[in-house]
C-alpha cells in the first residue's frame, strides 16, 4: 500500500466530516504537492529520515509553520495506515522537536482607542461601495473573524430574538456559535437585509448577490482608508476589543466567549457557555456604545 492511497482515504475521510473549504484545500495541497516524494513510496517503509529530508527544506524557506502543518498532516495518515494495520508506527513522530518552531506574529491592530475611533469614522464617510465597510463594522460589533462576517446568511439570524448563531461548519474551533446583537450590530442587520427572493448573504459581492465578498476585500478596504498592514488587519478587531475590555477591567472569562475562543478545560467550557449569556449581552452593548464614544475622541 503507497503512502498517497493511504493519503487519499484520510482526505476523503475529511470529506465526510465535512470540514471548511479553506481546510479541505490547505490538506490537498499538503498531500498533492508538498508530499508529492512520497506519493510511491510503501507506506510501510518510509522512515523517520526520509520524512525529516522532505521537511527540512520547507522550514529553511522561512515557511516553519507549512513544515508544522504538513508534519500534522502526515502523522494523521500514518495513525490512520497504523489503526488499518498498514504501517507499524507513525516515524513522523520522532520529528517532534526536529523542527524549529514557527516565528509567532500577532494580529495587525490598533489599541489605542482614540486612533481606533478615527478608524471608526473613515469606515462611516467611506465614499465606495456600502457593503463592505457595513461588514467590517459589524464585524468589529460581533467580535467575530472576517471569514464568519462575511459568510453571514440572513436564516442564521433570529429578528425577534436579535440573535446570529453561526452554524459549527464555519466557525473556526467546529462549534456553533450564537451572537447577541447591539443595536448598533441589528441597526446593520436591518439595512442590509435583502428582500429579493434567491439572496441568501447578508453582505454579498458587488459582483454577484449569490457569492461572499473577497477574502481580502476588508484589508483592501483598509488600505484604500490610508491603514497599512503593520498598522491594522481585520483579523486584527478582535485583538482591539479583547484589549480595550481587559484593560477597562471586564471580566475576562465574559471577553474569551464573546470572542468564542476554545477553553481547554472541558467543564469549564460548557459552564462559561451556559452561563455567561445575559453578561455576554450586556457586555456586547457595553462595547457597541464604547465604540460609538471613541468616535468622539
């Protein structure tokens, strides 16, 4: 059995579960292209040497974190030609500590509430196409990722309840997640709600109403305001709001839900998401209006 048949069950196995497009695509590519050495190779026979070989040139590219990945990668196909029992171990194990690990860069953002109010306004008097500076505000209200914005479809959204719940399938940690809306963040949901039939997207492309904005639309955008990408990213809000709350003294625990982020301890996770709902709102609203405030500055 070669290294690519077992390669491709473990693909098609992410098929099933169903995984992000993005995810599926990132897998491929490790699998077709960068593994591409190994592809005839007896899957049974490959050592630990000759996975360090493949890898070591990744990482003298500068490209340390595609080396970490595709190890993970790898291993997965190994643990699953182990549990078929096509291989006998797992040799990418070994390269554990082999590899030097990835240069850390933090999130492009601006901190200072004063400079972020000035962001606040260029968004308000951008002079182009609405939809997008729409979205990256109410991005920044959600505290959600750019990619689950502007995936935003108008049946995840409960108008009574002024609620967005964004299904498992695009949420990053592949767990739903349900938004509480300001209203400010409703106030956008309002005018941007379509009435025509088909129209699914809530912020959709100037190019068809069918299909999501760009993935770099809002960072092009944010370049057209005067920002540059030391300065700020979209990625970058969150690191805006988590910082301007912690520093204001709110409960942290509360910040970490709203931002949806995957709390290791188990029974603690499902207490805080259980429990923290009425703070969430409350916090939520308290930040909608801080943003308003920083307009001001």
């Amino acid at each position: 059995m070669t290294f690519k048949e077992v390669a491709d069950e473990y693909y098609e196995s992410l098929v099933d579960r169903e995984l992000a497009p993005a995810t599926l695509r990132k897998k491929r590519w490790h699998i077709e292209d960068l593994a591409k050495p190994l592809h005839n190779r007896p899957i049974d026979q490959i050592t630990a040497a000759e996975l360090l070989h493949l890898l070591k040139p990744i990482e003298r590219s500068g490209r340390r974190e595609t080396a970490k990945k595709l190890r993970a990668t790898i291993s997965a196909i190994f643990r699953l030609a182990m549990v078929t029992m096509r291989a006998p171990a797992d040799p990418s194990a070994a390269l554990k500590d082999a590899l030097l690990p990835p240069k850390v860069k933090g999130r492009a953002a601006i901190t200072d509430e004063k400079e972020f109010g000035q962001l606040l306004r260029r968004l308000d008097d951008y002079p182009g196409w609405p939809v997008i500076p729409a979205a990256m505000k109410f991005q920044i209200l959600t505290c959600t990722r750019p990619g689950e914005t502007r995936g935003a479809r108008m049946q995840e959204f409960d108008l009574d309840a002024r609620t967005w719940t964004i299904p498992a399938t695009r949420m990053k940690m592949r767990r739903e997640h349900k938004v509480p809306l300001s209203d400010q963040a409703f106030e956008i949901v309002m005018e941007n709600w379509s009435e025509i039939k088909g129209v699914e997207l809530l912020f959709p492309s100037l190019i068809s109403n069918r299909k999501l904005v760009s993935e770099n639309a809002f960072n092009t955008d944010l370049r057209r305001l005067g920002f540059s990408g030391d300065e700020v990213t979209a990625h970058g809000f969150r690191v805006t709001a988590s910082t301007v709350l912690n520093s204001r003294g709110y409960n942290p625990d509360v910040i970490e839900a709203i931002l949806a982020h995957q709390d290791t301890n188990v029974i603690r996770r499902t207490y805080n998401r259980t429990t923290y709902w009425n703070q969430r709102v409350e916090l939520g609203q308290i930040w909608a209006d801080l943003c308003d405030e920083f307009r001001s500055l």
